[in-house]
C-alpha cells in the first residue's frame, strides 16, 4: 500500500499556506500558498480552495491516498468583526411566575455590538413553559419571522437539565424551513443568560459558515478525496463540517489555535512558551505539562462559554516597520510592510540599493506620517523591518525563513542610522529592543500568571519571523530558545496534525466516581459520533470546586495512526541527555528508574540551598522518541503491574496525601501504561483516582508495566 497524506491549511492575515505531509512519518512532501481572500464574496473560503487545489495538483497527490484534510478558519472572526450576520429571534422559555420572571429577563439579549458601527441584531420573545403547544411555537416564529430574524435560538431555564421543551421548538421551527438551535445544544453549563448569549452569537454566523462549509466541503469532494473535510477549532482541534455546521462559534480564533497545535502535535513541546511570528502580527500561547492553556472568549465585552486558547496577540512581527520623531525612534508597528506591499530590504539585492534616501509616511489613510521606508536611486521603495534588523545583527541562519542580504540591509539602514546619529548596528538593536519589548512584557505576565518555572522557561519560536525577534528577546531575558523547523508553515503543520477534541463541561456539586465515570462516556460518545477511531481517544477529566465545574476534554484521530515506533526510537543514551539539558543537570546524574513499553521514568537527585540544604527530586517522562511527555519539579513514582494498580495506586495516592490550611491536598497523579499517560492531575480523592485510572486500564494484561508518577 502505498503512503497516506494528510493536508493542512491555515488562513494566515497575509497569506493561506498549506502543507502536505506523510501520515506515518510526518514527513513534509510539499508546501504551496496563495494571497488570503479577504475581499472575496466568499471570504477566506475562496482562499482556502484556491491553496488546496494547488497543493494537490503541484504535488501529484493521489485523492485515495489523502486520509485527512482540515482548515483553520477567519470567516466566523471576520463575519463578527465585519457585522456579516444575521438577526437572531429569541425564544426565551421558562416554568410559572417567579421562574419565568427571571428567565424572560436573562433571555432578553438586546443588540450586541460587535466592533464600531457594527452591531447584531435580535429580537425577543418569551413562553411560559407550562402552557407551550405547537400552535403557539408557530405563532411565536412567524412573529419573530415577521420582525425579519432569519435565525431562531430557543432558550429554556434549566434547558440543559430536561431538553425536551426546546427540542420541542427546533423541531416544530425547522420543519418549517426556519434554521433553529437550542441552546443547550451550545454549552451544558448552567447560566441562563451568558447561554443564551452565546447561542445568539452561534446563530447569527449559522447562515454565512453553512455556505462557506459547503463552497469548501465540494471542493474536497470534488477532487475525488472520501476523507471528511475537518475544520480547527479555537480550543486546538478540529471538529467535522457537520459539527461546525451546528457550532460554529467554535471556529472562533482558529488561526492562532492552528499554530499552538503546531508546537504540540509536531514540535512536541511539553513546557514553554510559543511564539508564531508572522508578518504583522505574533500569537504567544504557554503550553504547560503539554497542555495549552485555555480560556472562554469575551466577545465586545460579552462573556461566552466558548472555549479558546489563551493566545496573546501582539501588534509586532517580523514585517514591522519603525517609527521615528526628530532623531529618535519613537515605535515598531503595528503596521508592517505587508500592508502596503513594500519589499523588505533584507530580500532585496544589495546592488541595487543605491544612494538610499530616508522617507517618512503614513502606511494607510488616518495613520501618523512617520513611518520609514527607504527610496532608492532607481525610484524603488523598500521597507525596513525588523527581519532587516536581525538581518543587520548577524542573528539569523542560513536555514531560517527570515534569513536574507545582510549586505542589503545595512546599505538600506544607512540613511536612518545617520539621521539618528547610530551605527548601522546600533540603529538595528534599537529597533529589536523597541519590538522585543513589548514581548518581554507579555512573557513577564505569563510567566507570573502561570507559575511558570523561569530557569526551566524555554522560548519556542514558530512562523515566518521566528528568527526576527526570538533570539534578541531570548538574549535579553536571559531565557534558553528554539526556532522550529519549517517555522514558515507551522500553522499548516499543527491543523495537518490535529486531533478531534470536544468538550464537555457540566456543573456539579461534589461530584461522585460515577458522575466522573458518566461524564467521561459522554465525551468519548461525543468524539465516536465525529468519526473518532476509539484506540485513539485519550480523555481528561477535571474538576474545579471553586466554580463546580466538571469538565471532561477528549481527543481523538480520525483513522488510527499506526507509526512504527520502533524504528524511530532514539538510544536511551541519547534521551538521558536530552533530559539532562531539561534540567541543567550533568546526564551521569540522571536516572533512568521506571519505565513501560514506550515511555521511560527519569529523575535526579537535586540540592537546593547553601547552608540549610533541601533535596529535590524533579521527574522526567520521555517517550522512545525522545519527547519530553511530562517534567514534575518534585516527584514521586512507582513502577508496578496491572494486576496490582487498584492497590498500588489507592495506597501510593494516600500515602502522598499533603495536609494544609486547606485540609488534605491531593498529589497530581499521573498513570503510565504502554504509549499512554493518562492524567489523573485534577481530581479531588482517591476514589476518582482510581474510578478513571481504571476506565483506562480494564482488559490489560495483570503482567503489563504500569507506572505511577505523582508531585509531591
């Protein structure tokens, strides 16, 4: 049989870039880009097309070969941004008078604005449960038909408890050709009022991602390829076109998610922090003990639950030009090169930079007249950039997609470094320091809000403009780096590489071992119905008393990824050392104690102090290809069998148990068997432990390693 392909795309602010990578490999067989259609009637989805019929066509892809096909998304962004939505009819529902007195009042969302002029529209109807039947449902629609909604959402209290009343509704309006959700259908989670407003939000962008989803679901199609076209989510999956057809308020901020799965699936980075640096403008997203941070998006200043990385979005990138004022460079950005299509003048030819003149103007209509670009002796105009900058500084490799004419760039600094009164190098680490920081600020902030280790912080540097800025940064904070390999298209990387995730979030008050266990089926129900192969689906399962939220977190492949490991196992020598350089420790002084068929246990034994020592015990688990899978600063571990993990981890679990102000603190537990960690960090006693730990372990061989790791 020969090779299965997968095909990323990702819908950039300049350009929509995709990749075509080996599916047992990862291999990258091929990359190809087009301009991102913004302007087009059909949004970006003309872009996303036009990309994926060149990338098949350029690289003689064979249709039955392609096993999976996905695309990050800015149309639900843009339709928001833009106001290309449609006006939503409410249905608020609620059971007698006190009830229905608070829910007409938190289902009466009123016009949301969007961005300035924009706004979307809804109108608002209220049905006192109790006496609902068809002929006032219909009633009901065509008054809100009347008042020109073209999308109906139907909100009950208490809807997420007992469906039947809004099921009732969507029924009875679909059948009527009217496009409907009910809300629960959106989030689980209780809160009227912030439900509501996020099925709102859903309904007004249904009309404009049904007929982008289908433009593109031909397209595959088209091409001869069976495999379901995938769409990333904001959260770093990707769900069906079925599903985004239902949610498409998942889409939302797709594109930076696409570039933190990159980090994930491709870069395997487990801790640090991830910078996608593109032309005008860098996503910083952590990712924590291979985990992403996420967080609900506030939409102009309305909450929703929609889930999201957390991705910091900055206005400075590797096209950035300065700014200066008399004989000082006052700012970096936010505008870049691209936007008015001057050339860098690191990518230009360092012989035709010729008596280069310094010119102050204004990129766009409104902005201030004092950005520089540089006009040659031919007429050419040419932008200095902060890849220039680093271009200047000798910073960059060959190798590195910002990597161009040192030479060019110094001739183009010329002028400027004399108005300023610089070198050349001085004028371009002036800019550097401008732009880095302003990243440095934010990596502060994460780095305190995330607890973030700082000697152990590493930068990771993805998209075209990595080398631009992350070395300076990096050198600056005193902070250890990586630029990735094939930084240009990590974006395309991470949606070619995505798994199918959904969420599911409930609240409940001190949730039992069969509350964990219901919520957990549930959610591998969830990913089976998307297409999920089931040896795929790895589920987390995590609860937060201070909100009483339980969540369960599933991810899963499409087909089963059957890689031979074996083959790509590195020698345990070499995995010591990549531990080692982790922990700034000698690898003579790295241990390797515990291991399964796939996964193998390190530790060291650490002194802290100079006169009142303590010892540290940090906890390493590398996978056979020498990925870091899990780093505890302090841990603890236990090597046993399946045949005895009920007993072993019931004890081990409260043996570590902490006592604090707080009463008994939980370990963070993790169990390791074959290829599998399967995280067990945010449960509350040990019952919960050991009720998901055996979920996953049930049917194993009694004599299958097992491994228990905890910090302490």
């Amino acid at each position: 049989m020969g090779r299965k392909i997968r095909v990323g795309i990702d819908v950039g602010g300049t350009f929509t870039k995709a990749v075509v990578m080996d599916n047992d490999t990862y291999e990258i067989l091929g990359k190809a880009e087009c301009l991102t259609t913004h302007d087009a009637s059909e949004g970006v989805a003309k872009g996303v097309v036009e990309v994926f019929r060149k990338a098949i066509r350029d690289f003689n892809v064979n249709p039955d070969a392609v096993v999976f096909v996905a695309h990050s998304t800015t149309q639900a962004t843009n339709a928001l941004l833009e106001g290309d939505v449609a006006k939503v009819g409410i249905i608020g529902m609620g059971a007698g008078i006190a009830q229905g007195w608070r829910a007409r009042k938190q289902t009466q969302i009123h016009d949301i604005p969007l961005a300035p002029g924009r706004i979307l529209k809804t109108s608002h109807r209220f049905i006192d449960s109790n006496l609902i039947d068809d002929d006032l449902i219909k009633r009901t629609v065509n008054e809100l038909l009347a008042e020109k909604a073209r999308v109906i959402v139907v909100s009950e209290a208490f809807g997420v408890d007992d469906p039947t009343r809004e099921n009732m509704v969507t029924a009875l309006a679909s059948s009527l050709g009217v496009p409907t959700e009910a809300a629960h259908e959106i989030s689980k989670l209780y809160g009227l009022e912030v439900r509501t407003q996020t099925a709102v939000i859903n309904a007004s962008i249904l009309p404009k991602m049904v007929e982008t989803a289908n433009m593109t679901e031909d397209s595959v199609k088209n091409a001869g390829i069976r495999a379901p076209l995938m769409i990333m989510r904001g959260d770093g999956g990707v769900m069906s076109t079925n599903e985004m057809r239902k949610r498409p308020i998942l889409t939302l901020l797709s594109g930076p998610a696409a570039s933190v799965a990159g980090a994930l699936m491709y870069l395997k980075v487990s801790d640090g922090i991830f910078f996608e640096v593109g032309g005008t403008s860098t996503n910083i997203g952590v990712i924590r003990r291979g985990k992403p941070l996420i967080a609900y998006i506030t939409l102009g200043g309305h909450r929703t639950f929609v889930n999201s990385l957390d991705v910091r979005v900055l206005g400075i990138a590797g096209g950035s030009m300065p700014r200066v004022k008399g004989k000082e460079i006052i700012d970096v950005g936010p505008r870049s090169a691209h936007i008015v299509g001057l050339p860098y003048s690191a990518f230009s030819v360092a012989e035709e930079i010729v008596d280069p003149e310094l010119e102050l103007f204004a990129p766009k209509a409104g902005d201030p007249n004092d950005y520089v670009r540089i006009k040659t002796g031919s007429g050419n105009r040419i932008a200095i950039t902060n890849t220039c900058a680093a271009n200047v500084l000798g910073m960059t490799r060959e190798g590195d997609f910002a990597h161009g004419n040192r030479d060019a760039a110094k001739r183009a600094f010329l002028p400027l470094s004399k108005l300023l009164g610089l070198s050349v190098e001085e004028t371009a680490r002036r800019i550097l320091e401008i732009s880095s920081a302003k990243q440095i600020k934010v990596i502060e902030q994460l780095i305190e809000e995330c607890k973030l280790e700082r000697e152990h912080t590493i930068l990771v540097g993805g998209g075209g403009g990595a080398a631009a800025l992350i070395p300076f940064t990096a050198k600056i904070m005193g902070l250890k780096y990586r630029i990735s390999d094939n930084a240009e298209v990590i974006s395309s990387i991470g949606v070619a590489l995505s798994m199918l995730r959904d969420m599911i979030e409930r609240i409940v008050m001190n949730p039992t071992s069969e509350d964990l266990a219901r919520i957990r089926r549930e959610a591998i129900d969830s990913l089976m119905k998307m297409g999920a192969d089931a040896d795929t689906i790895d589920v987390t399962v995590e609860y937060e008393p201070e909100r009483q939220k339980l969540k369960a977190t599933a991810l899963g492949a499409v087909e089963m990824r059957r890689r031979d490991l074996s083959a790509m196992q590195v020698p345990i020598e070499e995995r010591r050392k990549t531990v080692a350089e982790l922990l700034n420790l000698d690898p003579k002084n790295i241990l390797n104690t515990a291991s399964t068929e796939m996964l193998d246990v390190f530790t060291a034994d650490v002194v802290e102090g100079s006169f009142l020592k303590s010892h540290k015990h940090p906890v390493v688990v590398c996978d056979g290809e020498g990925i870091v899978r899990l780093r505890l600063s302090n841990g603890v571990f236990l090597q046993t069998v399946a045949g005895r993990a009920e007993e072993d981890i019931k004890s081990f679990v409260t043996t570590n148990l902490k006592m604090t102000d707080a009463g008994l603190a939980m370990p963070l537990t993790y169990v390791l068997h074959g290829q599998r960690m399967i995280d067990l960090s945010q449960l509350m006693n040990v019952d919960q432990v050991w009720t998901l730990a055996r979920e996953e372990l049930v049917g194993l061989d009694p004599q299958r390693p097992i491994v228990i790791v905890m910090e302490k």
